[in-house]
C-alpha cells in the first residue's frame, strides 16, 4: 500500500473571475503565492516524493510548498474544457440552457467541445498511479480540482452524476491509498495545512 497525497494549486485570476481553466497556463496571482505560503504540510507528508502538473499555478505551488523544483508529469494537467476554457460555467448554462443541462447530466463523461470527460482523464492518469505503486514511495501530488475529482470518483465508484458523498475542499490534502497495481481508495479527506503563525 502506497500512500498518494492530492493538492490543489492555489489561487489564479482566473479562479478569482470565474473563468474556466482547464488545460490553459494561467500561474497564481499575488493572492495565490500568498495563501500557498500560509499553508504548512502535516507531519506526515514531511518525507513524501513530489510531483507536479507542468501548468504553472500548480508547478508554483508545489515549488512553494516543498522549497524544491519538483518533478513534473504531463498526465497531472487539469483535464482539458475545450472551447469552454475562459468561459463562466453561469455563461454556458445561460447560452445553451436545457443542452448544458444535459451534458452536465453525463457524470463521467461530460465534456465540453474538443474537451476531456473526467473518465479520460482517470485513464489518462491510471499508468502513473501504477508507476507510483511500483515505486513504492509515498507521493504528493499537486494538480487541479478536475483531476482530484476525477480520482476521488474512481476511488469510491461515484459516477459524478450526482453530488459527492463528501465535499473536496481547497486548501487541504486529499489523501489516497495505492494497492500493488495502483487502484485507489481513499483514507483521509480534506486534510488541513496548518496556517503558518
């Protein structure tokens, strides 16, 4: 059993306008660097291997957190919204109406156009959870709220049609147990970083 730590990013102007991200490299804002300087990892996660998405805000936060440059894995990018990235999730539900509804309806499989569905970005990313498994070495990893969710989903067969058993909250680690072939399972949500003094 290896033990997988999950954190979101920190903030971006984007987060703070609304705007869907998705794929798009939008780094922190000044508010961002700051909260993610606040935050000060459990105990436990002290010894953890770090990975990162290569999208700035998350390769930043990760740099802040661990005081290193962290090793970065394509597969950790957020999963990609297509023409929707930039957009309001409000302004989509506005312009398409009963359509959007529908999609959203998908779970897994919502996506928007030339986007990715989160059961893509499960596959996407189950190769390097076997890897971490096979390494053997208890990892954070910090990436964005679509793959968490995404992951979170397959640790407990939620099909994301409906809302989660439990709410994913910014600012903690989200943190995951790995069998030998790299299945998922959850042991601990919504793990607070300590604020800094």
């Amino acid at each position: 059993m290896t033990l997988l730590a999950l954190i979101r990013h920190g903030t971006t102007e984007w987060n703070a306008t609304g705007l869907v991200q998705g794929s798009t490299d939008i780094p922190l804002n000044d508010f961002g660097r700051a909260e993610v300087g606040a935050w000060l990892l459990p105990e436990v996660m002290s010894e953890f291997r770090w990975l990162a998405s290569p999208l700035k805000r998350a390769y930043e936060t990760a740099a802040i957190l661990s005081g290193t440059d962290p090793e970065t894995d394509d597969r950790l990018v957020e999963m990609a919204w297509g023409e929707w990235e930039g957009r309001t999730l409000q302004d989509l539900r506005d312009e398409l109406g009963d359509l959007m509804v529908a999609w959203e309806a998908k779970g897994l499989d919502f996506h928007g156009p030339n986007g990715e569905s989160p059961r893509e970005v499960q596959a996407r990313i189950a190769p390097l959870l076997a890897e971490i498994a096979e390494l053997a070495e208890p990892t954070i990893a910090v990436t964005h709220k679509g793959v968490i969710r995404a992951l979170y989903a397959a640790a407990i067969d939620w099909d994301m049609v409906n809302k989660p058993p439990v709410k994913l909250l910014d600012g903690c680690a989200q943190m995951f147990k790995l069998d030998a072939t790299g299945k998922l399972s959850v042991h601990e949500l919504n793990i607070e970083m300590t604020k800094h003094e």
